[in-house]
C-alpha cells in the first residue's frame, strides 16, 4: 500500500512530505521510501506559529486563519513528493501549537493545528489525522509517537540501539536487541529536552532575523562551552523526571531563552550558541547515563535524525559527551535523516488502517495500547 506522511515538528521550518511504500506483518513491515520533499513555511506564517507556540495570545479569528494557511501548506508538500497522486492514504500530524502533559492534577491534551477534512478535500483521498488524542485519552503523554514505528522501520541488532531526532525537541527511541536476556523488554522512548529550539531562537535574535538556525555550526564552533552553566541547568526539574515525559517548546520558548541568556550574562554571543549546543548534547547523555544506572540498558549505537544531525558541533559534542558509543546520522542505515518522521506518520496511517495499535503504555504511560488517529474521506 503506498501512503504519504506529512510532518511539521517544533522547529515550525515547514512541512517535510513522503511517499512511502507498506506490506507484511505490521510490526516488521517491507517498506520503501519512495520520495521525500521538503515545503518550507512562508516567513510570516513560521513567525506567526512559533509565536502562538510560545504562548502569545491571538484571537479565534486569526487562529482560524491560521488553521486554513497550515492546512494549505500541508497540501503543497503533499503534492511535492507525490505529483501524480499514487497514494491511496495520508497521515498528517498537524502543527503542534500546544502540548500540555499529564500531571497529578490535571490530564493530558495536545493542540494540533490542522482542517483535516479540508485537506482531504484538497488533494481528493482520505487522511489520517489526529494521532495524540486517544493515547491521551487513556491517560498517556500523547509523544512521543515515532518509538514503537521506529522499532518496526528499523528494527532489532545485537544490542540496544538508540535513536535519537533532533528537531526543535530531542526524542529518544530505545530498541532492545534482537537476542540475550534483554530481547524481551519493550522498546522505550521519551522527550529528553530541547534540541535546536533555543539554538534557532538564540541565532535570530542575535542575527536580527537574519539567520533562523546555526548553520553547519558555525557560530558554535567559534565560542566556547560554560559546563559550569549547563550543569547547573541539568538539575532543573524537567530534566530530573523520569520517562514516559514529554515536551515542547511551550517550556524551551523564547521566555526560557530569555532566562538562560540572563544566566550567561555577558557572554560573547558565540560563547551563547556554544553553551546552548553543548547543553542539547549533555540533557541527552544525562538520560542515558541515568537509563545505564537505573535500568541496566546500555545502548551500543546512536543513530541521529533530523536537522540537528547536520549540525557537526552537536554531533561532535553527543560524541564526547555519550562516551563509548557511536553517534552516526540515520542516513548511514537507509533512513534518511530529514524524512524519518514523516515517514512515521505515513507508517501511523498505514497501522490505523491496518487496525494495529500506534501506541505503547511503556513508552507513553497510558493504560493500553490503541490504534491511533481519525480518518476523513473527501466530501
């Protein structure tokens, strides 16, 4: 069956588009990735959204405008990695706006941005959509999703595999090995913290717009890094939870930006981009540390996805920090790096139509495992 994911992730830089071939057994399926395609957002409309991600009120009006304009954007990339329509299903994740994770208080929800019966509409077949809700519903953390499809794409080696993505938030996949007394644990994931969102943030104030991201880490590369300050910036709360956690840049904005600059004082500002790059790497480490020490799982690969996998200060500094594994791009495998998660939501759609269950208590906390998403056709 061929489908097509779409994915926006928290960096809001655009919509990544693939075309994605399925079949066998859900858990370990035959798949092929047929074409990838990138559509980024217009200037104004990435502003607009990282903006309302941070918290900055709108009126129902402008969000409903909004809404239309991501839907739109969906449609663009759609029609980039499949011109000639030979997908028969999409699964498209929306534009997180809003995150909120359970607590002792309070449940979970997650704010999606997305007109999915638009977007059916525009490009004339059904869409899966939706995908956080039920595992919220049942008491989960809604994220992170890609583990368990990470563990179906990629599968299982000779000992515990990691993966991580870095997008504007750092998620960890843990896939146990394919043999020995640890086969049998279940696959783990979590949000570890921030990856690139601070990063970009910090590059467009102290650009004046002018860059969104360190490219090739430049400015990293020309500072140097404060351990001093990011050891103290480990013992913050969030980075003191054990999993299933989850994350967004509703708390790694630009208010906590704002406040970490404000701790750095007056730091040159590459010194800044050092700190804030090596600070992605160390949450990272940390949580592996803590996994060697508390589960006894010790992971003998990393294999990085997303932009911040072109980022050769921050692979560099996940090298030295991670000690004794090997870091390495997800390209090196067959999975290309910048279309791994739309991958995943193609592969969510794909399950959702297959009946099979998207999520893993283990992973998300809640109660049971659920096939995931809501379908709409064309009018």
């Amino acid at each position: 069956m061929l489908c097509l994911g779409l994915m926006s992730g928290t960096s809001a830089d655009g919509v990544d588009a693939v075309l994605a071939r399925f079949q066998g057994a859900p858990d370990r399926p035959e798949w092929q990735l047929l074409s990838h395609h990138h559509s980024p957002y217009p200037a104004a409309l990435r502003d607009e959204l990282v903006r309302i991600g941070q918290g900055e009120p709108r009126p129902a009006a402008a969000l409903l405008d909004l809404a239309e304009a991501v839907t739109e954007q969906q449609a663009i990339a759609a029609r980039g990695a499949d011109p000639d329509q030979r997908a028969s299903l999409i699964g498209c994740h929306g534009q997180t706006l809003w995150h909120r994770p359970p607590s002792s208080t309070r449940r979970g929800a997650s704010w999606q941005l997305l007109q999915a019966p638009l977007l059916a509409q525009l490009l004339v077949r059904p869409v899966v959509h939706d995908f956080r809700s039920a595992d919220l519903a049942l008491g989960g953390q809604g994220a992170p999703l890609v583990p368990r499809a990470d563990a179906a794409l990629i599968g299982h080696g000779d000992g515990w595999r990691g993966v991580l993505n870095l997008g504007g938030i750092a998620n960890l996949t843990l896939i146990p090995p394919r043999s020995g007394p640890q086969r049998r644990e279940p696959v783990f994931g979590w949000d570890c913290g921030p990856a690139n969102s601070l990063i970009d943030l910090a590059m467009e104030q102290f650009s004046d717009g002018q860059q969104l991201f360190d490219r090739d880490g430049a400015m990293a590369a020309a500072g140097r890094c404060d351990n001093d300050v990011i050891q103290r910036w480990l013992q913050e709360p969030y980075f003191q939870l054990s999993p299933p956690k989850s994350t967004g840049r509703e708390c790694f904005g630009q208010e906590d930006l704002r406040r970490r600059l404000h701790e750095l004082g007056a730091a040159p500002t590459v010194n800044a981009v050092a700190t804030l790059t090596g600070f992605t790497a160390a949450v990272v480490a940390q949580d592996l540390d803590r996994l060697r020490a508390d589960r006894n799982v010790h992971i003998l690969e990393l294999l990085v996805a997303g932009g911040g996998c072109r980022n050769p200060v921050l692979m560099k500094e996940l090298q030295r920090r991670c000690r004794g594994l090997a870091v390495r791009a997800s390209d090196q495998i067959g999975l290309a790096a910048e279309a791994r998660e739309a991958l995943v939501f193609a592969l969510l759609a794909w399950w959702h139509h297959r009946g099979h269950s998207g999520n893993a208590p283990a992973i998300t906390g809640a109660t049971r495992e659920a096939c995931l998403g809501v379908r709409v056709a064309p009018a």
